[in-house]
C-alpha cells in the first residue's frame, strides 16, 4: 500500500500514505482500508516498540475499531495518533497484571496535507495482557 513511518515520539506516531496506484479505488481516492491500515500503524507501532524495550512477552490484539471518514483522500495523508502515553500506561498496567488483559482505546486523525483538512478519523480498541 506504501504506508510510512513519519516519526515516531512518546508523544506521537506518525505515518503517512500517498495514493497511488496500489491504493487507489475505482472513485480516484484511497480505499479506505488502505486508510485503516495506516492508521493502525500510526497506533501499533509505538505499542510494539515499547514492548520490544520492555524485554517482556505482551500479547496485542485490536478488538474493535470505529471510522468516521469525512473527504475524499485524494492526495498525501498523515495519520497522527496523539496517545502514545496512554498506550505505555496500557502496556506498563498489563506487565502489572499477570493474566488480566488490559483495553484501551487510541485515536487518530488523518489529515491531507494538500488543504491540512481532516478526511478521516479512528479509534481503535487495543487489549494488551501478559503472556
């Protein structure tokens, strides 16, 4: 699909998507699961970095996930998820706990950067638990 990595802070993760032809729908927009992907990505990311530094073996799993999808993405999209604290303080209450799995829900929003307008936005529900 060509999702990239922007940067990725403990603040924020940031991917980015440009339509092209792997992407693209019959209407000349990004399919909107291409949309999802890098999404998810924006949000799964600083999950598996942070468990990586953790030395510790932590399942993740989405158990849901809500779209609301605004414009057309006809151009270069940044995917910004602006909870990576809240996905540390799932992963450090999941260490905590031995066989509890923890839920959290993590937001992003999707601007194009040709007009810096919204075109679309997630939520996913993250659980995380302990193997």
């Amino acid at each position: 699909m060509g999702v990239r990595l922007v940067h990725l802070t403990d603040v924020e993760c940031k991917t980015s998507l440009r339509l092209s032809w792997r992407n693209k729908n019959p209407f000349r927009s990004q399919y909107f699961a291409a949309q999802a992907a890098a999404a998810e990505m924006a949000t799964g990311l600083p999950a598996f970095q942070l468990m990586r530094m953790k030395g510790q073996s932590i399942s993740m799993l989405i158990t849901g996930m809500e779209a609301v999808f605004l414009k057309k993405a006809t151009g270069v999209v940044e995917f910004t998820c602006y909870d990576v604290q809240v996905i540390k303080d799932a992963i450090q209450e999941a260490l905590a706990q031995d066989a509890q799995a923890v839920q959290v829900k993590v937001a992003v929003d999707a601007i194009q950067l040709s007009d810096a307008e919204v075109v679309s936005t997630f939520i996913f529900n993250w659980s995380f638990k302990k193997r």
